[in-house]
C-alpha cells in the first residue's frame, strides 16, 4: 500500500516539476542611452505569442541569461474634463457672398464683435452657407453641433474659421448626416474643431444646404489634443478571419493573442445597409456568451463617399472568442463576410537593466505565472532615470526550446487533472484498504 501512494506521488510530481525556462518566442530589447530602467511599449507580436491572457507568461533577461525584476503595467488613461455646451447664433448667406467681404452680406459686426442679421434670411434656394458665431471662448472649442431640422439629410460641408472675419483658414471638410430607420434615427451632426479657437465659423454647403434647427459648441477647460498625447497610442489588429454561425445573422471570430480589446471597428460588406447588432464575449468554448455592447452599424454611400459608424468603444476585455448577433427583421447586412478589426492600448514594459546586454523579453510558456512587480515596488530612489526602449525584431529559438514551451504549457494544464485523478486512486484506495481491516475485524 505505501509503494501504492509513493507511485501516486511520484506521478503527480513529474508532472508538477515543469521547466520555466522554455519559451516560444524571444525578442531583442534596443536600449536608447544609459539608464538603470528601460520601458518599452508591448507590441502587437508579443500579445500574438503570449498562451496568457494576463501577459504572465512574459520575462525579461540580461546578456548572461539571467531573469531581471521587471512590471508591466496598462497605461492609466488620462480623462478628459466633461464638455460644456453652449447655444450660439447662425446667419444664413446668400449665394452672392463670395466671402471677399470684410463682414458677410446681410451680418453686422457690434463692438464686441457679437453678429446681428440686418436682413432677412434669403430663401433656402439662395443660400450658399451660414456663418457662425462661436462668441468668446474661455477654453478650446471641441466641436460644432449642427442639430438638423430635416427629416432626412446627407451632405457635404467645407468649413473655415477666423477671428476678423477677413482672414479665414480652411478647418475641415467632412459630412452631415441623418436618417431613421425602423424607428431608430442615426445622425452625423458633429463638426469637429480640433482644439481650434476662432470666433467665427463659416459653413459652405457642397452639396444642397440643410435646413438647421439649433447649433450648439462644445467646449473644453484644458486642450484636447494634451489629452490625447498623454494617452497611450492605440494598436490594431486587422484581418480578423470572421465565420457565418449557425443561424442566420451569427458571425463568429477568435483575436489570435491576449489583446486588452476595448476598440471594435467593423466594415460591412455592402454599400447602404443599416444593421442593429449585438456583441458578445467568452474566454473559451465552455465559458457561458456574456453581452459585450449593442449598437446600430451602417455603411451609407453619398456624393461624395461613404459615412460608416464609428468603432464601438467596450470596456477592456481579453476574451478570445467573440461572436456578433445581427438582427435580421430587415435581411441583416446582406451577403458576405464584415470586415472586423480590434483595438487596444498597449501595456507599458519596465525592467532593471541588472547585468550586461543584450536584453531579450520572452513570451510563449502558459504554464508561467507573472512574476512582475508594479511599478511603484520597481522603481525606487530618488531622481531615478526611465530610459526609452524599443521591442525589437523577434530572435532565433531553436526546435528544443519551442516544443518544450509546448510540452510545459500542456503539462500545465494537464496536471491538475493528474493531481486529481491521483487523488481519486488514492481514496479509492483507502477505501479500499479500509474494507479489507474491517472485514479482518469482523471475522477475528
């Protein structure tokens, strides 16, 4: 009986004693300047090669093969203080105004440089445009809401700015659109400033001018653009293979690495179609579908191109498989396949350059647990310097290496069901062997 256990043992702790040495993948880290740490931005190619969806199964080495203390961290998204919104005045301009006036035809300048119509609006056949007064702005102009009187419109829209109403520079050029269907309606009424701070605004119709309800500006304390810098730039991943499901209006795809998504950008594959869809998650294949969002896509063709929805902004979610449920009372997005890609802001890399170069990150060994720090347990000491570095090109690693990062990450998985299975022998065992000294009792 005890050679029984000691072979349960035995069996439970060879399949326990995996190395944590074996890797699929290793990539060069090009260190910029001398530093005692080095970040670096995680790319696109490490998220492919991690078996982890917590990035655990990275490390970093020196020159001397040795594992240096490292963390790696989500970069802290830096919020935007919330807009303020603020009525403004439009004046409609007539097809004469060429734009060579000093102050548009039928607009009068006050002293404070506010706008009054002096005359009439011209009729909506007359009107080439309308000029916009912003008033002062104690901050950075987000963007222009243009809310839209017409049932159904889509057009272009050239748009300058100034601040003496001479001299304009050209913003942007983009659409304004609306639409309902099936009850829902889908409006484009956004004119995006960028930051800009110009009073005045001047909107020239490209195609037939709409007929406008209200306009609104949306300002900003501190500027937009700070904010954007100081948020992590976004990698995406396209081409994602996408299947027809099972039923009609199911579309199935896997993300092929441990990518925090919290981007969906969708392509649909034909012209002038609007689709609600709903969008799920799962970790695996016996993990239960969870809602992930739900929202309206369209591709609508214009005069002068195509307006598609924006990406669908998700909370972080490291699932891999995802599956799409598109609503199909009014035939769905029709035939083929959407084009789908997913977005992510990218984990920030930190390590001690302890020992002599080269730096080598490795990845690609599911049966690691993390073994980083936070940043604030890294980094200590005063007036410490962060050095820049870069995730290189990916290294040789030899067919030993690979096969036997394989094996691990299967011995890792597969060992808690031999634990178990053990454990089960071994009760039954017991059982066993209690049965026989009960029975001995009894016949003594």
């Amino acid at each position: 009986m005890k050679r029984l256990f000691a072979g349960f043992a035995l069996s439970a702790l060879s399949f326990g004693a995996f190395s944590a040495d074996h890797f699929a993948q290793r990539f060069a880290l090009d260190l910029n300047g001398n530093a005692a740490y080095y970040a670096a931005s995680v790319p696109q190619a490490v998220y492919a090669a991690s078996l982890r969806r917590d990035l655990g199964d990275v490390r970093v080495y020196n020159g001397a093969g040795e594992p240096v203390p490292y963390s790696l961290d989500m970069p802290k998204a830096v919020a935007p203080p919330p807009p303020q919104r603020r009525a403004v005045q439009w004046f409609a301009l007539p097809v004469a105004d060429t734009g060579t006036h000093d102050v548009p035809l039928g607009v009068s300048i006050a002293s404070d440089g506010s706008l009054r119509a002096t005359t009439g609006a011209p009729a909506r056949a007359e009107r080439s445009g309308d000029l916009v007064d912003m008033g002062r702005i104690d901050g950075y102009a987000d963007a222009l809401l243009v809310h839209l009187d017409n049932a159904a419109y889509q057009g272009r829209v050239r748009v300058e700015a100034s601040d003496d109403l001479r001299v304009w520079r050209p913003v942007t050029a983009t659409q304004l659109l609306k639409v309902s269907h099936d009850g829902n309606t889908i409006s484009q009424e956004r004119i995006e400033r960028d930051g800009l701070r110009e009073r005045y605004v001047r909107l020239d119709w490209l195609d037939n001018a709409p007929q406008i309800a209200s306009a609104d500006v949306e300002i900003r304390a501190t500027d937009p653009r700070a904010t954007e810098r100081a948020n992590a730039a976004r990698q995406w991943r396209d081409a994602i293979h996408v299947r027809a499901g099972r039923v009609a209006g199911e579309y199935l795809f896997e993300t092929d690495g441990a990518y925090p998504v919290d981007r969906l950008r969708f392509e649909l594959p034909q012209p002038n179609t609007v689709a609600r869809a709903t969008i799920f998650s799962r970790a695996n294949a016996q993990a239960p579908w969870r809602v992930v969002d739900e929202g309206t896509l369209f591709r609508l063709r214009g005069s002068s191109g195509e307006q598609i929805n924006t990406p669908f902004d998700l909370p972080v979610d490291t699932d891999h498989e995802w599956r799409i449920a598109v609503d199909m009372r009014n035939g769905g997005w029709g035939d083929g396949q959407p084009g789908i890609a997913v977005g992510w802001r990218p984990a920030v890399l930190t390590f001690v350059a302890r020992g002599t170069p080269p730096f080598v990150l490795a990845v690609g060994n599911a049966s690691l647990r993390s073994a980083g720090l936070s940043r604030s347990e890294l980094i200590v000491g005063d007036d410490v310097v962060v050095g820049a570095a870069t995730v290189g090109g990916g290294l040789p690693v030899s067919a030993e290496d690979a096969f036997a990062a394989r094996a691990d990450s299967d011995a890792g998985t597969s060992r808690k069901y031999v634990l178990w299975g053990s454990l089960v022998l071994a009760v039954g065992a017991l059982a066993g062997l209690a049965w026989r000294v009960a029975k001995g009792v009894s016949t003594s």
